[in-house]
C-alpha cells in the first residue's frame, strides 16, 4: 500500500488545482503551475483536479472529463510537478471534501454565492443564461471545501480565482466563530492560535496573474481558440504569436508597451537587459516592428515548451502510470483531509464515531 503520510507536514502547506476541462496552456503555467513546482522545494504542496466540478457544465460528456483528468496529470509532470514531492489527488476520491461543501454551504447566504465575480463571468463566457444547473452555483462552495479540507496556509493561484479564495476566506472565519469560539476581532493569522479548525488561507498571485491569449484580448482559453500549449511545435508556436493584435501600424510608430504583445515579452523573455531595450525602442519607434519582436517572443517561449513537450512524451499512452500516481496521491490526501474532517465534525457536534479510509 503506498505511504499515506504527507510528504513533509513540517513545511507550510498549500492547495491549488485546476478544473479537467483540457490540456494545461500557458496561462496555466505563468499564472500558477511555474509557482507551485517552485514550491515544491520549500511547502507541503497538495495539488487537485476538481473532476466533480467538471460536471457542473459538463455532465453529458463523462468519458471526456476523464480523458481531460489524465492529460492534465500529464501536463503537470512534464511541466515538473514531481509526484515523489507533491500530492497529486482527485477530488471525487476523497469524500471529507464533499461532506465538507453541504456543511459550508449552511454558512454562505445564497446571494453572497451569486455576487462571486468569477462566477457571473463563467456564466456570461460559457453563455449559460439561465439554463444552468444547481449545482453549477454550488461548485463556487464546493471550491472553499477543496481548499479548506487540507488547511492550507497559502494557495498559489490566477488573478481570476482571487474571488473564489475571498469565499472561501469568510467561510474559513465563519466556521472558526461559529463553532470554535473565535471571536470576530481576532486577525486572521490568529485564528488556529485561539482555537480554530481552519487556517484563513492567503492567495499567492504569480508574476503574471491574468495572461491574456493571442487574440490580443480575453484571458487564454482553450475554448476561445486563443492559448499555446506545451505540444505545440516551434511551427504552431510561431503561427500563434503572429496573430497577437496590437493595432500598431509602422516600426516607426512609437508602440504601447502595455499591449499584448508586450505582457508576452514580459512574461516569457528571460532577459531583463533585452527586455528593457525591446520597450524602449518600441515606445520610440526606432524602427522596431511588431513581427521583430514576436519572432524573439516565439523563440522564447519554444525554449520553455521544448523540454516540457519531451518529458510529456515519456508518459503518452500510459494511462497505467498515471492512475497509480493518482492512487498513491488519493491516499495521502484522504488521510489529511479526514483528520481535517474529524476535527470540523467535532467542533460542531457531528463528531459521533471514527472512521478511516483506503484505495481499492
């Protein structure tokens, strides 16, 4: 049976994860994954795939979240997420996190649920009106569960999800007042000091907390045609970059440094000399085109990709790998999060038997 025990309970902890919905992109790297393979080395690192959440807007299509659950594991190695250093769950394994969001969900007014942010534009880019299901508004509880069930200090996320963290902040609190006495004036830092089952976890935003896709104005998105993949060739990386829009029409036109193509040189150009003479030519127009420098952009961003694409290749095909990967994560997450379980039943009365769980 694989060890159950958390890779290093010392270290601070943290949680992070993505939803399956598709392959890992850029966005997901810049505005997440680079942070959390730096943390390796340094926390307690729990990294989820919300396969339940998947259902939300995609219940019809089982076989298909499935598929997207292991290609994400996938992803997450050849971008060096180490299984050896990190614990790589899926949330329908670990049941603590399910009984964790009907108990949270007794703590958020449903409004408070509908004036999340992150979920009235979900609701307005997948064009879902009013035909979506119950438990799509419930995932935005379900998410405080995920996080929440392994008492992390810290979870590196997306500008775009700092909402969803803010939720899951007030329910952290809520819970700590509610049934473990805190008192509202405590800060939050505080509240395990005076009795709380749940830390309030901070959000840690990367470098780049929203990057934009290649159309040159929404967020990269698989859906939205507009990301860059870790598979992608040199090829279909320069084709991508190419199209990134700035609306700037002669290398002599003093340029924007604040445009897409810019937060691309920001974000992928590793050096900061270059970087600083690209803006200030640019922003000169001393004859600097915008083609110039999505030419150095698509290089740069192919000497990122190249390595991952070749580690990704050791593990296509091999969905055996990949489920025992899985299996040894689900392990050690269940026994985090049914102490954390425990611990919540306890302080508000539901705390009758034990119970311990194992993987098939």
């Amino acid at each position: 049976m694989p060890d159950s025990t958390p890779l290093d309970a010392s270290r601070p902890r943290i949680l992070t994860g993505d939803t399956p919905t598709g392959q890992l992109h850029l966005g997901h790297w810049v505005g997440s994954v680079k942070r959390r393979v730096e943390l390796q080395d340094t926390h307690d690192c729990y990294f989820i795939l919300a396969n339940l959440h998947a259902f939300t807007t995609r219940a019809d299509r089982a076989d298909e979240i499935r598929r997207d659950t292991l290609e994400i594991v996938r992803d997450y190695l050849a971008m060096g997420i180490d299984p050896k250093r990190a614990t790589i769950f899926l949330q329908s394994e670990v049941p603590a996190i399910s009984e964790l969001t009907f108990l949270f969900a007794m703590l958020l007014p449903f409004n408070r649920v509908m004036r999340n942010p992150t979920l009235k534009d979900e609701i307005k880019v997948k064009n879902l009106g009013e035909t979506y299901s119950f438990g799509f508004p419930l995932y935005a509880v379900g998410q405080t569960a995920d996080i929440l069930a392994f008492r992390p200090v810290g979870v590196p996320v997306g500008e775009d999800q700092v909402p969803h963290l803010e939720l899951t902040r007030e329910v952290a609190r809520r819970f700590n007042q509610m049934y473990c006495g805190v008192v509202d004036t405590v800060e939050d830092d505080d509240h395990e000091r005076e009795g709380g089952v749940f830390p309030i976890p901070r959000a840690e935003v990367g470098k780049v907390g929203r990057l934009v896709g290649t159309d040159g104005v929404n967020k990269m998105s698989k859906s939205l045609g507009n990301a860059i993949f870790i598979t992608d060739t040199a090829k279909q990386i320069r084709k991508k970059v190419s199209k990134i829009y700035t609306g700037r029409q002669s290398p002599t036109e003093p340029g924007d440094v604040g445009n897409a193509l810019f937060q691309y040189v920001e974000a992928f150009i590793e050096d900061e000399g270059r970087i600083a003479e690209l803006k200030d030519r640019y922003a000169r127009g001393d004859d600097l085109g915008d083609g110039h420098v999505k030419v150095e952009v698509a290089e740069a961003i192919d000497r990122l990709i190249a390595p991952m694409r070749e580690r990704r290749k050791a593990f296509e095909g091999d969905d055996d790998r990949i489920i025992a990967i899985l299996r040894d994560g689900c392990e050690r997450a269940n026994a985090t999060a049914e102490a954390t379980l425990a611990l919540a039943k306890d302080a508000c009365g539901l705390g009758f038997f034990k119970r311990s769980l194992s993987m098939a």
